[in-house]
C-alpha cells in the first residue's frame, strides 16, 4: 500500500491545502475548504517516533452520522459525545488529557496521534465536505494544542 506525505505546518487561508489539492481531483473540493476563514494548524507527516496510529476506515463513512459513528468507535469518545464537529474538537483536544475521559486513545503530552485515512482520495471525491471539515477541525485541534504550549498534535495520514 503506497501512503502519500505531506507536510502542512501552520498554513493559513488554505493557499497551502496540498493534502486537499492532491487527494482529490474535486475542483470544488478547494473552492469549499477557502470557504472557512480561519487560520489552519495542520501536522501531515511521516515522524514514527512518539506516534500512536490509529486506522479509520472512510470506505465506512457514508454521512455524517456515520462519520460520528466511525470515530466514536475508532477513538473510544463517550457515551454523551454530541455527535457533531464542535464535540469531535473537544474530544480530539483532550487526547493527551487521559484522565478527562473524553477518548479512549491517549497520547502523552509531546506525541503525535496518527491518523490514517484509509480511502482518502476515493472519499474525497465522494464526501468532499466532510473531508474538508475533518482537515479544518483537526487544525482546530492542533491551533487548540499550540495555544496550550502542547507540543501533542493531530497527523493525518492519507492512504
């Protein structure tokens, strides 16, 4: 299986999405992600040291509820996880917090949580609002870490 690596640190305004432009042919897919305009915090790389990776399977992924359904499975959220973008950041945000209870996946302060994106480009071209929420959101994230002083951070794999 070929994994693809890009490298997005701290881009703004979406003018340096290469995970977008390259995952998915959608020419739309970019107009829709400038629509946000809020700084993106983004970490796509290939570091293995200090990473836990956790799979998710988007081929799973048909909507948005099932969009929830796969990550509350794949990341342990609990039982009142709202189910919506705003509760998946908060979830996310905590993941180096383990006795907040808000994932079952923790990593330690400083560590990377790697996630791979398995059927990315084929999701893309099929949901690609979706996509593009959970690339801002896992910015949010990751902007949310850096106004901590965490070096803990989001990864996103693209396979």
């Amino acid at each position: 299986m070929e994994r693809s690596f890009y490298s997005l640190v701290e881009c703004y305004k979406f003018d340096h999405l290469f995970l977008a432009e390259r995952a998915s042919p959608n020419p739309s897919f970019k107009r829709d992600c400038r629509k946000a305009r809020q700084p993106l915090n983004l970490t796509i790389c290939s570091k293995r040291e200090l990473t836990l990776h956790v799979v998710i399977d988007l081929q799973k992924i048909k909507d948005w509820e099932s969009f929830h359904e796969v990550f509350a499975e794949a990341m342990g959220f609990p039982g009142f996880y709202g189910e919506n973008m705003n509760a998946w950041i908060d979830c996310m945000s905590y993941i180096n917090e383990p006795e907040a209870g808000m994932s079952c996946i923790t990593v330690k302060s400083g560590e990377i949580l790697e996630l791979e994106l398995r059927g990315m480009r084929q999701f893309g071209e099929q949901f690609p609002e979706i996509l593009c929420e959970l690339v801002l959101c896992s910015g949010f994230v990751n902007e949310r870490f850096i106004r901590s002083s965490s070096n803990t951070r989001i990864s996103l794999i693209a396979t």
